[in-house]
C-alpha cells in the first residue's frame, strides 16, 4: 500500500490527477483545497477521506495529529 498522504493540498492534486469523474461541487470542493494552505473542517477532512479512498488512493493522515 502507498503511504498515506501528510497534506491535503498533495493528496486534493492526487485525485485531480487521477484522471477521476468528479461532480462540480466535489471538482470546485478539490480546486479550493490545492490553493488553500488552511487547515481543513472535520468535515472538509471527512469529505476529502471519502474521496480517496472511494478512488482508490492512500488515505490522509490528520494534519493536527502530526
């Protein structure tokens, strides 16, 4: 298994990259996160978690537990 990701802007680029079908709102929910540095939401967290693995790449590690 591929290590996990440290930072959401990497792990958001990933799944931009993946060559994946994204709904509007999660494409613009993704763009947000590449460009900006704040640490996310529980539920920005959550909602990035799912998305990874629901497209098959390593899962975020929690940025505040670092």
């Amino acid at each position: 298994m591929a290590e996990p990701f440290t930072n959401h802007r990497q792990a958001a680029l990933a799944l931009l990259n993946a060559n994946c079908r994204f709904t509007r709102k999660a494409g613009s929910f993704l763009g947000q996160l590449v460009v900006d540095a704040s640490p996310l939401s529980d539920a920005q967290h959550d909602w990035l978690a799912k998305l990874l693995d629901k497209h098959g790449l390593p899962p975020l590690v929690r940025e505040d537990a670092q």
